[in-house]
C-alpha cells in the first residue's frame, strides 16, 4: 500500500494533544483510503489538527486526506463548487474569487480544511450568517465498510441536518460541495476602547453594524477593547469610514505590531480588497503557530447575550492572568441537529487562552458554572469541561444524530474517546 505515514503530524496545532493512534496513513488514492477503512477496527481522520480538544484522535489509523489530488470543480449554473476532503479554505478561496465566486463566510483561520471546520460547527461572525457548514450541500463519505456513499442535502432532506455537522462520526468526507455567492469586497473599520456600557445598552446595534463584526476585550477597566467591523461593499468601491464609534476610536494597524503584518488580514481602513482577505484574521499567506494558544468557546441564546457577557465579566479578575482576548460573535439560527445555532440566533463568547493549563483546569469549571443558567453549548473543537448530560441538554436532536451514527458506522468503527463521552450506543 503507498502512503507517506511520515508526513502526518502526531500531535494538533496546539501541541496540547498527542495523537494516540497507532498507525497514521496518507492515502494518495479513493480505493486506497476504502481499503484503509475496511481493514481497520478503528479509524479517524484528522484535518489540519487546529481543533484543540481529542475530537480527532483514534486509538487506531488516523488518516490524512492531504494526499489526495486537489482539485475544485466549479458549477456555474448551481452557483457550487465541489472540492476534495483535505482542501482547506487557503487552497480554494482565491480560487473561487478568480471564478468570480466567494462563500458567503469564513472562520478567522482559512488554514483550517473546509470539511474539519464545519464537522465541529466552525462559524464566522454576523447577524445574518450561519455557521460554515451551512455552506454545505453535498458529501461524498467512505462508511465503515469503505463503500463511496453520495449525500446531499436534496436526497436526505432534514437527515442530511445531521450530516454536515457529524463530528467526524459518519465516516471519512472525501468530497464536499459547497454553495457559492457572486464574489465581494469588503473593508476593515477597526475601532478601539468601546466602554462596556455601551456594548452593553446597544449590542443589536453594534453587532447589526456591518455583514460581519466582532468584539475583543480583556475585561479590563470596563472596556471592549476593539471593534472590527468587516464591511461588505455592494459596488466594490470603499466608503468613507467614521473617526469614532459609540465612543470608541478609529484606529490604524498600530494595534497589531506584536503580529508580522503577513500573518494577519488587517491593514488599513477603508481599503477595499477581496472577501477571503477581510473575513478572516489570518492571512492566507502567512504561517500560524500554535504552541501559546489555547482556545474555549461557549453559544448562548442571543437574547442571553448580556445576561452571559455580565456573568463573564464578573471573572475578569480570575482570568486576568492567562486570558490573551475574548471575541465576541454572531450567528444565525440554523437547522444543523449539532449546530451551536441550532435553532437559535445566537452569540459565540470565545476565550484565547495562554497555555496555562493548570490554571486552565481550575478556571473553565468556574467559567462553565457562570454560564450555566444559560444553557451553554460548548465549540466541539475547543476546550471545555462541560459534562456530557449538560452538553446532550444542549442538542434536542442528539438521538437522531446517535441513530445515524449507529445506520452508517454500527461496529463504532469512527467512535473515540471523544464521541464515547457524548453518545451513548
Ligand atoms: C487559530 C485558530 C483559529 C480558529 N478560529 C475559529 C473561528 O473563527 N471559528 C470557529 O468556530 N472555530 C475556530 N477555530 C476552531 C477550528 O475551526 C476547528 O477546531 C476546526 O474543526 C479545525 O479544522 P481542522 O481542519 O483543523 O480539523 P481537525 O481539528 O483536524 O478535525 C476536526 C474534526 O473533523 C474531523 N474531520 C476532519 N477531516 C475529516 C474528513 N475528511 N472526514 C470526516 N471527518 C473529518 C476530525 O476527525 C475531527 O473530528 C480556530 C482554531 C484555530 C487553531
């Protein structure tokens, strides 16, 4: 069997998880990667491994996809382009914008691949967006017999709900389709020290400001840090940017002088320049690294959103120490049945976090405890302690999904550590 095992890394992005698996395998064809699956007991697959948790691992094969050849096969008339299970937003976001297409939004990371970011319900920001895979609808999977199933979301109707956000649980996703929009511009409005009263009295308004926006703050001195608004630009042309801000100040890239300007998407004001260089943080030119980051993310119900923000504000003293920025977003309610929108707008609270993990263990209880009266649904792919009754409360539709688990993977071929905690069967 060819394969480059060499190539794959052991451990995520974070370096906080070693992979347990005991073999690791790049299949360069389909019929390799069926074979792999059919003559394994226990197998996963792991994207570009920015997940943060074990959601990836496998005490079997884990398997790359980066093998595989590359390709993006765009339909102009269904406005889709199917792409292959290893591609990553980077490999296919100037591609489309070439096509004159766009995806109507992104994660702040493009370096992630596309079908690793929606398993775990990867959102973007806006009042009017959904989370990334939305964007989805169709896969091609490997089941645990290694048959090529088609799905769509035209066959399988509301089942396919349960597809596209799977936690890696179905099988291995080696094509999927995704639904385009005409291309856009956008620009950058970034403003500095938003009190948080205001954000408090006015957050539809301020999150409502522009196609996508997000706040970060430390929780110092009662302020939101920043604003970043990400305008979209019906015609292309930039429009006049405001100095101030609810009271907060227009500001240039300054703030970003600790980050080498090629790793991330903001420069200047008012500049227009294409969707995937406004939408995300990261550049898709530049290298990440991942060994200072830590990352937990909890939804809540949209009007929950102060109520929550207040209860987190309230620890700011606790975490002061090893919290690098919490960001603030907004999502469109969905139908996905593992969505952190399942039918809810909602409000993403997300914590960067250095990599104290001593402090890190103490700390999200407690931060888990505050926002409990608000039914918190933690980011799959992101560090939390949430146990599992709490997190199944979340999801109404988590026993359908454990049905389809158990339809297309009945030895539990696809099951780990992970999923063993939050399904039963
Ligand atoms: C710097 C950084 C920024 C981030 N920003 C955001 C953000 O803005 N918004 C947000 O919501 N999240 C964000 N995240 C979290 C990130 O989007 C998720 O963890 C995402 O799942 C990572 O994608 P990946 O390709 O690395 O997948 P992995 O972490 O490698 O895998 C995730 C899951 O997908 C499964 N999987 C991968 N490929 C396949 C396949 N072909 N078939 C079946 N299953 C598969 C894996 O088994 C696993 O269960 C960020 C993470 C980092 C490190």
């Amino acid at each position: 069997m060819t394969h480059k095992s060499h190539q794959i890394a052991r451990q995520n992005w974070a370096t906080n998880i070693q992979f347990q698996a005991q073999r690791f395998e790049m299949p360069t064809t389909i019929e390799q990667l069926q074979e792999i699956i059919h003559f394994s007991s226990k197998v996963r697959v792991v994207g570009a491994g920015h997940s943060f948790n074990d959601i990836a691992d496998t005490s079997g094969t884990l398997l790359s996809l980066f093998g595989l050849n590359k390709q993006v096969d765009i339909d102009r008339d269904n406005q889709s382009a199917t792409i292959q299970g290893g591609m990553t937003y980077i490999d296919i976001a100037p591609l489309l914008d070439k096509a004159g297409f766009a995806l109507a939004n992104l994660s702040s990371t493009p370096h992630t691949t596309v079908i690793g970011a929606c398993m775990t319900g990867t959102h973007g920001s806006g009042d009017h967006n959904k989370i990334l895979a939305d964007q989805v609808s169709a896969l091609e999977i490997v089941n645990a017999e290694g048959e090529l199933l088609q799905l769509s979301r035209e066959r399988h109707g509301e089942q396919f709900n349960g597809m596209v956000v799977a936690l890696g649980g179905l099988g291995v996703v080696t094509k999927v389709t995704l639904d385009l929009v005409p291309s856009y511009q956008m620009q950058h409005e970034i403003y500095r020290n938003l009190p948080q009263a205001n954000m408090e009295s006015r957050f539809d308004e301020i999150m409502g400001d522009a196609y996508s926006v997000s706040l970060g703050t430390r929780w110092q001195d009662n302020l939101v840090n920043l604003v970043l608004k990400r305008r979209k630009l019906e015609n292309g042309e930039p429009i006049p940017v405001e100095p101030s801000f609810l009271e907060s100040t227009l500001i240039g890239t300054e703030l970003f002088a600790n980050y080498a300007m090629d790793r991330i998407t903001f420069r200047e004001n008012g500049v227009a320049g294409p969707w995937y260089e406004r939408l995300p943080f990261f550049n898709i030119r530049g290298e990440i690294m991942g060994e200072n980051e830590r990352q937990s993310e909890y939804f809540v119900h949209r009007d929950d959103a102060i109520d929550a923000l207040t209860a987190v504000s309230a620890l700011s003293d606790q975490m002061a120490s090893f919290i690098k920025i919490t960001e603030i977003r907004t999502m469109a309610a969905d139908n996905i049945w593992l969505s952190p929108a399942y039918e809810q707008d909602s409000v993403g609270i997300h914590f960067s976090w250095l990599p104290d993990h001593q402090a890190l263990d103490q700390f999200l209880p407690v931060l888990e405890k505050a926002l409990a009266p608000f039914n918190p649904r933690p980011h799959w792919g992101k560090m939390f302690t949430l146990p599992a009754e709490a997190v199944r409360k979340c999801y109404p539709k988590i026993q359908k999904f454990e049905s389809l688990v158990a339809e297309f993977d009945p030895e539990g071929k696809f099951k780990n550590d992970y999923l063993n905690q939050f399904l039963s069967g």
